[in-house]
C-alpha cells in the first residue's frame, strides 16, 4: 500500500471519564457516543474534512485547511454543550502526516493528541502553528495559555484556546495533561547554578516570593465550587422538604465568600438525585470543586455529614460530620461556610463573616414553615404559590421579626399579578412586604432583589436598580440580583452592561433560560442573526420560555424565514396553554406570517384568559387583536380596545414609568389609527428612553401605517447604524 506525506489539520476529541460515565450508567454513556459521532459527521462534512477513525468515546480525524478544522470543531464543541452536556475536549494541530489511505501517523498526529490531553471539557486547544493561520480571521478568536513541554516532544510549544462565544476557556492552572509547563528560568538554573549562583539565588528569593503570595491571590479569584443537594439519610419522606431547604441554605452561606464563584439554586436543584459522577458534574458546571454530604433528622436531633472535593483529581479537601440539635442549624451552616473558606484559602471579609454568622430566627417551627412555602413557590405554578404564601404568613405568625419569611412572601405576592394574571395591586403588597424585611434586617440580599424585581415589574426602572445593586454588593453570587439588574440595563438601553451581567449570570446559574434569552435577544438588536439564533435556541432547550419563543421567530421573520418562524406557534401554545401572554406572542407570528384569522384566534384566546387586560401595562394582545378587527370593519369593538389600552398607557407615563413599552404601544396605537405625526412622536420618545429595536419595527404590524413613511425609514437607518457599529463591539 502506497504511503504519501501531506500537511494537514488534525483534529484529535475526546469525552473525559467516558469510563467512569460507561460503569455508572451505560445507556448515557452510549447516547453520549452517538451523539459525538452524529455532530462530528456532520461538522467534519459541512468543513471538507476527513474521518480517520472513531474508536470509542474518541475522534481522529484530518482537513487540508487549519481554519476549516477549527471551525469543525467549534460545531462539535457548541452541539456538546447542549444539554445534557457531554464534557468533550478538542485538541488541533497543523503538520506533515504520513497517510497510507486508511490511517494517519506521525508526530504532527501525537502532537495534537497532547494538546487535547490538556484540554478541559467544553474547550478547543491549538497549536501555535494553527494559531498562525487562523489570527487573520476577524470571525476567530483566540487566547495564548503559555508555552508547555509535551512529552516526547524535544521544543517547548505554545498552546492557544479558541475563545470564540460559548467555547470555555481553560484557566492556566487547570492545564494538567501529557507534560508540564515549561519554565525556561528553572531549566536555566539547573545548567547555571554553580556559575551564576548569586544572581541565580536573588532570581529564586524573587521567584519564590511570586509562587508563595501571588497564586494564592490569582487562584483567589479562579476558585468555584458547586453545592450538590444533600442526600437524605434515615428520614421520614415528609421531612425531605428540610433536607432540600438545608442544602439550599448552606449554599447562600457559601456564596456568600466573595473569593469564589458559587453556582447558584436553580441549577443545583436540577441534581438532586443525580447519579452522575462529581468529576462529571464539575466538568458540566465548569468548577473547580464541589460540596456534598447527607443529613438525617430524628426527633430534634440532626446530623450532618460534609465533604469538600477537589473536582480535578476527585481528592477529599475536608470532610466533617455535625451532630448537634435542630435549633444548632444556623451555625453549623455558618461553620460549613467558613471551613470552606479557610480550606480554599478564599477572602472572608469581616462582613461577610458577620452576614454568615447571623441567625435568622430562633424558632424552628418557623424555619419549618418557612421551608416548605420555598419549596413551593419554587414550583412557579400559581397554586402552588398560593401555598407558598399561606405558609409564609404561618412563618411570620410564628415570628413577627423573621425578615426571610417576609421576602419570600413579596416573592410570591409580586409573581401573582406579574405571571398569574392577578389584580396589580398585589404589587403594593409585595413590595410593604419587601420594605418589611429590609427594616428588620438590612444585610438581606433576597429582600432588595425583591424590591428591586417588584420595581421594576411596576415599570420603575431607575428606582428598581438601587436595591439590585445593593443585593449584588452584599453577595456578588447571588444569581438571580446579577440577572434582574442585567434585565434593567437590558430595557434601559444599556446594552453592553446588559450583556456583561447576564453572562455572569449564567455562568452562575448555567441551567437557567432567561440570561440565555437576553443574551439571544440582544444579539438580535444588534444585527447579529446567527448568535442571536444560537443563544434563543439554547434557551428553549433548557426551558420552554415564552419571550425566548418570540425573539428566536422575529430573528426568522426578519432574515427571511417566515415558515420557520410558523412552525414554532404550536410549540409556543404547547410550552403553557394557560398564559395569556402565550397566546399574544403565538398570535404575533400567525400575524407575521399574514395568517389573519388564526392570529385573531390567539388574540380573543389571551384577552379570555386575562380579563383583567385594561389593568395590564405588558399586555399587548389588544392592540393587535383591534388591528385584526378594523381591517374586518369591526370598528366599534376595536375602537373600544384601542381607547382602554391608550387610556392604561397614558396612565402608566403619568404615574412616572421609565419604561419605553407604554410609549411603543401609544405609537402603536396611533400607527393603526393612521395618525403617523402623532405615532412618530411616540417613537422618538421611545428612542430617547433607549429603544433601539429596528429591526422588529421594521416588520412590526402595528407600524405598517408607518414603513413607507421618510420620518420613519430615516430614524430606523439611523438606529440600524448605530447598533450595527455597537455590534462590533461585543464580545
């Protein structure tokens, strides 16, 4: 058989503890095989590569084009990503092969076999040869790692990670593969150390200060860790609710320490009872360690098993068991939280410490009580958040100074109008009960993020950030503060901080739609179709979220794919049958797709189930239903509808909201009326609150009156300008 030498890309994947993966569970580990080889046929494919072999969970295979390699790889990394989240690492090299028509070998081969053995999950390591060739492209990015000695290869390499959007980026110290760093001052004291050993000796003391003080310090701020749900242990299955509050509550203590990056609630939640092993769920969650332990509870006496885990290397940091009475809880959380601390060597201010040491309240049968209304408030379903309140009154019954139980109940009293449908002025409610618990306590980050959140629902988003930013200067963990600031930049038009924010928020909460979909959608106002496209579609897979729905169909309509955009209305009526905000976006795309009687349909479906519309400032079913029914000469019932939304609107700008959703309805509503003058009016105030969506008014219904109108093409050329230039700034 004839054997040709070429140049050539080669690209070496792997999934990390595939072995571990097949002995725990073999049906996942399989599905995770197949599901690598099906993105990596097609990604292999689409980039004129070539497949050597698939032997096992790894991937050998060759393109004539390093920048095509690199974008296969790119495809295979991001499909992995998706969940449930397969930890694939991607090492890529550019060098001479020997390829004998069935295989490939040589040192370029083995090259790239160590670069991906440095890998970690989720990321993409070249070489700098690869580098070389792919720096002038402006759509690859690229950050540089240090020089390294592989093993068996005589001269140090570079090592580069692709750090294009969703691509992880290894941290220098979690590089661990086949080799060491290379350290050139260490090789050239081993050769010089008798000769130059004063200067030698001075250099090492220099040497010595940076390794002993300034790792600490750069690891400081590197550290994360990840609070698995505890497990129960010789429990009645109605005290489980207690075993999941517990867990919950350490992981506020711990996040509390400003010196790591503490996965959130809401994603931990999603591992109870997970099976999978903790490497592999630290790989998942992208950490560097992990907390587990059980809990038994008998009568009043409590037990509590901890273990901190090193996730690289599965080594145990610190394990301890608390034995103590249930009224010792407080503390022994507290004491978890600075052990934690102290082993990770991570700061702990004097106020952190002060917050983590307080105890919220000295009566258990409170804490129980209260407990169960987050259990159920969690469900995010309204009778269970009926529930939820009832026990949090129940809470306070038991006591009045418990300043948790009253911010969980403005949690729940604000959901009731916001996604319930209820009466609005159960926000005046949510937010006495907000004001409530800062008074008794004013280091409580859940209460200002539900001030701020009831805020900013009433349309007051300036006076919304005050208490966000205090939540996050209190606890810069806390995800769900870092996510709802991250949304009021969002609607105030700064979108740039915007973004910052929500990403923050997703790393911290990685299983979590909503920071996925204002990412999705603020790549969409930029212009930027295909991000846009990628990060919506990563949000309905992690949760069906309505508006995540909407943006991802305007980014059809508005690149030209209308039956897409239609395909999506049953999955949208699908995703909650008994929202009424459902049934208007479901309507918006039967709208644009021109489907008149069935997004007439949808619109009566959204007003039947929120009769309370003519009080509901977010509702804008209505409008577009009036549409509907003036173009079917309805013009009674619609001039009704426009006249109770005009009224609301007008309304909502009087009692002082800074949002620019009343003044885009007012134009709307004017547009649909033909009053252009009056609709462009509306507009311009809009753009000064900071809308700047062109591109949806481009295509919006309500502005149709509008789209041939001078004054309207030239503000949104403007606009388009603006953000496409700003576009280019994000990262």
């Amino acid at each position: 058989m004839t054997t040709t030498r070429q140049l050539a890309a080669i690209l070496f994947a792997d999934i990390q503890g595939f072995t571990g993966i097949m002995q725990t569970n073999e049906e996942n580990a399989t599905q995770f095989r197949y599901r690598l080889i099906d993105a990596a046929k097609q990604a292999i494919t689409n980039n004129k590569g070539f497949i050597v072999k698939i032997d096992g969970d790894g991937i050998l295979c060759y393109f004539n084009s390093a920048v095509e390699a690199v974008w296969a790889g790119i495809a295979i990394q991001k499909s992995m990503l998706q969940s449930p989240v397969i930890p694939l690492r991607i090492g890529i090299h550019l060098g001479d092969v020997m390829h004998d028509g069935k295989d490939i070998f040589g040192d370029s081969v083995n090259l790239a076999s160590r670069l991906e053995s440095f890998a970690i999950p989720g990321s993409i390591l070249i070489s700098e040869k690869v580098n070389d060739e792919i720096r002038n492209q402006p759509d690859l990015k690229t950050t540089e790692l240090g020089l390294y000695r592989l093993k068996n290869v005589q001269d140090p390499l570079a090592i580069y990670a692709i750090a294009n959007e969703g691509i992880k980026i290894p941290r220098r110290n979690q590089l661990q593969g086949k080799g060491k760093q290379y350290s050139k001052w260490k090789e050239t004291l081993a050769q010089y150390r008798v000769k130059y050993w004063l200067p030698v000796l001075l250099l090492g003391l220099v040497t010595l200060t940076y390794f002993k003080f300034w790792p600490d310090y750069q690891n400081q701020e590197l550290k994360s860790i990840a609070v698995l749900p505890f497990d129960a242990t010789a429990m009645d299955s109605t005290q489980i609710f207690l075993v999941d509050g517990l867990s919950e509550d350490l992981l506020s203590y711990v996040s509390q320490i400003r010196g790591l990056s503490v996965i959130s609630n809401a994603t931990m939640r999603r591992y109870k009872n997970s099976t999978l092993p903790p490497d592999q769920i630290a790989a998942q969650l992208d950490v560097t360690n992990l907390l587990r332990g059980s809990v038994s509870i008998r009568d009043n006496n409590l037990r509590i098993f901890t273990e901190l885990i090193d996730a690289a290397n599965g080594k145990s940091l610190w394990a301890q068991t608390f034995s103590a009475t249930f009224n010792d809880i407080f503390t022994i959380q507290s004491n978890i939280a600075e052990k934690i601390a102290e082993v990770l060597k991570a700061r702990l201010t004097d106020e952190d410490q002060a917050i983590i040491r307080r105890v919220p309240t000295k009566n258990t049968q409170a804490y129980e009580l209260y407990l169960k209304g987050r259990a159920f408030y969690q469900r995010y379903q309204k009778p269970d958040n009926d529930s939820a309140i009832v026990y949090f009154k129940a809470a306070i019954a038991e006591d009045p100074a418990y300043a948790q139980a009253y911010a969980g109940l403005a949690d729940a009293y604000a959901q009731k109008p916001w996604l319930f449908g209820s009466e609005p002025e159960w926000f005046d409610s949510a937010s006495e009960a907000a004001t409530k618990a800062i008074t008794l306590d004013s280091m409580l980050v859940d209460a200002y993020k539900a001030q701020g959140t009831i805020l900013y629902y009433k349309g007051q988003n300036g006076a919304a950030m005050v208490p966000l930013q205090k939540a996050i200067s209190i606890n810069p963990n806390h995800a769900p503060a870092i996510g709802n600031l991250g949304t009021l930049y969002f609607v105030s038009g700064k979108l740039k901080e915007s973004m910052a924010l929500q990403k923050k928020s997703a790393q911290l909460n990685p299983l979590a739609s909503p920071p996925l979909q204002i990412i999705g959608w603020i790549y969409r106002l930029h212009g930027r179709y295909t991000e846009a496209e990628d990060w919506l579609s990563r949000s309905i897979q992690l949760s069906p979220f309505i508006d995540a729905y909407r943006e991802l169909a305007i980014t059809y309509m508005i690149t030209g794919r209308s039956r897409e955009a239609r395909n999506l209305i049953p999955e949208i009526v699908a995703s909650d049958s008994s929202n009424p905000r459902v049934y208007a976006i479901a309507g918006l795309v039967a709208q644009l797709n021109n489907e008149k009687v069935r997004a007439k349909y949808l619109f009566n479906q959204s007003l039947e189930l929120n009769p309370q519309w003519h009080e509901d400032i977010y509702a804008t079913a209505p409008i577009s239903l009036a549409q509907l029914l003036r173009e079917d000469g309805e013009n009674e019932r619609a001039n009704v509808i426009l006249d109770e939304s005009m009224s609301l609107n007008m309304g909502a700008i009087a009692s002082g909201s800074t949002d620019f959703d009343p003044y885009l309805q007012l134009a709307g509503i004017a547009a649909i009326r033909g009053n252009n003058n009056e609709a462009m009016q509306w507009l311009e105030k809009a753009v000064a609150l900071n809308w700047k969506d062109y591109g949806y008014a481009g295509i919006c219904p309500w502005y149709n009156n509008l789209h041939s109108d001078p004054r309207f093409t030239g503000l949104m050329a403007k606009l388009k300008k603006e953000m496409e230039l700003s576009g280019k700034k994000l990262q």
